[in-house]
C-alpha cells in the first residue's frame, strides 16, 4: 500500500528529499502543502521526510483542521495535468471530505450580549490584585451566544432576573434587559436555545437559565456540589449563591436538563470544549469553541478584567480560592 501511494506521489517527492523547510516549498500554498503531508503521515512511510522538513505531525494535524478544504485540492487538479496528480486529488477529496464537512459544522458565531451595566463607578484596584486604585473600569453584565452551523443555539451563561437577587442595589443596575429579551432582537426565541453552558452558579450567571424551558444546563460537578450543599453547611462559603437559583438547579436535575461535567478539559458537545482551573466558585469553566478561523475563548468571571489578563494578576481578595491556579488558567488561553 505504501508504494502505491509513493507512486501516485511521487511528483511531490523533491520537497522532503531536499530537506527544506516547508515554507521554502510550496507549490499553491502553505496550508494547502499541509493537507498533503498529513496524507503522507497517514500512510505512516514518511516521518523521515517529515523530520527533514522540519514539521512535527501534530502540527500538520492542527493547520489541516484550521485549512480543511476540499475546494484547494481543486485547484491543484486544474493545475495539473499527470494522471497521478489525478488520482491523488481524487482520494484526497474522497479521504477528507466527510471530516471536512463535520469540522465545518461544529463551528459557532459567537455573541457576548450585554444586558445590564451600571451607575456606579468601579476601579481597577476593586477587581485585580495590583491595579489601580484611581483607574476607572467599566462594568458590564453579559452573556455568549453560540450559533452553531450543526443547528445548535447555546449559550454561555445566562444572565439574572433582577427582581430575584439582592445585589442589584449594590451594582445600581443600569439599562437592564432581560436576557431571552435580547436574545430576540437577534432572531433567537427562548425556545430555540438547547444549552446553556454555566460558568459558575453566581446570582448574575444562572438565575436566566428558567427563561430557556428546552435547554439543557452544563455544570462542573464540584460547583453543582458545593452550590447545593456545602455552601450552606455551618461557615460554607456562599458568597453570590441565591437559594431561589438553589431550588432551580435542584428542579432542572430532577427534570433530567442537567448534565455534569467531571473535570477539566472536557468535550461537552461538538467543538465544544471547557476548562477549570480558575478557581472563582468551588470549580468555575471556561469555554473554547472555534468559529472557523481561530479558537474563541470565553473566560467569563475567570478573568473578571483585563488587567489580569495583561499583567497575569489574580482577582482582589474573595475573586478565587486559588490565585495562582487562577494565574495559571490565564496562561493556557
């Protein structure tokens, strides 16, 4: 097998047996190069000529999926003429069209929705260790759509009903929305979302998620934990969890619309993926989803303001359990 793919190859051969780097040598394109060489990979002959090119497999694997487009082998047919270069492209489009379309329909547009801001002036020093006392930061309450092409609407978090939290009179909420509201002037109907990936089950985050009646909730198991039950032993740390958003969670479990998440770097749903670490709750998430040309993340309260982000600083006092696993979060992004 390996010879006769050698064989409907060997026109390419004198790009490896040369020892270039592949950006030396590319006869459409770069990333178009790459489809090739992790054809060659596959048939598992060529990992010296991979070596010599200087290209770790893994990398290949990760631009095909960033380039996985059918339409440029195409182009390659057109512009060549050998019956080799015909069967090449011919099993290449046959090999990577169905993963082509699935990668194509597990990307998301992504939204952040701001639903509320505030009257009252904040700053620096009042959400990031290190920042400055006299340095204003706006804050705004938000949440994420995804719009899925495999026809998922998912959203990440799920905004407050201010009527329900006490907190809104700390904040001095300002130009409220309710959340499935916004959504609408979208074209999104409350019936339409089938997920809500929750951060953490602070007041902000979760007390929208009953406007949704089709979504499933997603939730860190030891948030769901320590949300329900040990926040409210004797000295648990409780700290912008409401009891009506307690009854919810408990509600949507005994429904079978909530799914728990067993740790870190877990794939949820397609091109979905989350991550822990933070530390904000008993286990904050983060989000990572693609929106065709580059992976988005969604840190929500696992980085509350970009100075963290820009100084690799942890939150003020009471933002995390674990400031340097939270500076540590930061870092993978």
């Amino acid at each position: 097998m390996g010879a006769l793919i050698r064989s409907l190859f060997e026109d390419y051969w004198h790009y490896f047996d040369k020892g270039y780097t592949l950006c030396h040598y590319t006869f459409i394109g770069l990333a178009d190069f790459f489809v090739f060489i992790r054809v060659f990979n596959f048939g598992g002959f060529c990992a010296n000529y991979l070596r010599a090119a200087g290209t770790l497999s893994i990398g290949c694997t990760l631009v095909l999926l960033k380039y996985p487009n059918p339409a440029t082998m195409l182009r390659i047919l057109a512009s060549r003429k050998s019956v080799k270069s015909f069967a090449f492209v011919t099993a290449a489009l046959l090999f990577f069209a169905p993963f082509w379309v699935q990668a194509q329909s597990d990307t998301y547009e992504v939204f952040a929705i701001k639903f509320a801001g505030t009257d009252k002036q904040f700053y620096e020093a009042e959400w990031a260790t290190g920042g400055g006392k006299d340095v204003p930061v706006p804050i705004s309450f938000m949440f994420w759509l995804l719009k899925g092409k495999n026809g998922r609407n998912i959203l990440v978090d799920a905004g407050f009903m201010p009527e329900k939290v006490k907190e809104e009179e700390f904040f001095k909420l300002a130009g409220y929305i309710r959340p499935d509201s916004a959504l609408l002037k979208m074209g999104v109907k409350p019936g339409d979302i089938s997920d809500i990936i929750l951060s953490h089950p602070h007041w902000d985050h979760l007390g929208g998620a009953a406007l949704f009646p089709n979504a499933t909730l997603w939730m860190q198991e030891h948030d769901f934990e320590g949300f329900v039950g040990t926040a409210w032993q004797k000295d648990g740390r409780r700290g912008g969890f409401a009891q009506g958003d307690v009854r919810m969670v408990i509600d949507l479990n005994l429904a079978g619309k909530l799914s728990l998440i067993a740790g870190d770097n877990k794939d949820i749903l397609p091109g979905v993926t989350v991550f822990t670490g933070s530390k904000h709750t008993y286990d904050s998430q983060y989000v990572m989803v693609s929106n065709g040309k580059e992976k988005v993340v969604i840190a929500s309260d696992n980085i509350w303001i970009y100075y963290s982000l820009d100084h690799l600083t942890p939150p003020s006092p009471g933002g995390t359990t674990d400031p340097q696993g939270y500076v540590e979060a930061i870092k993978r992004r």
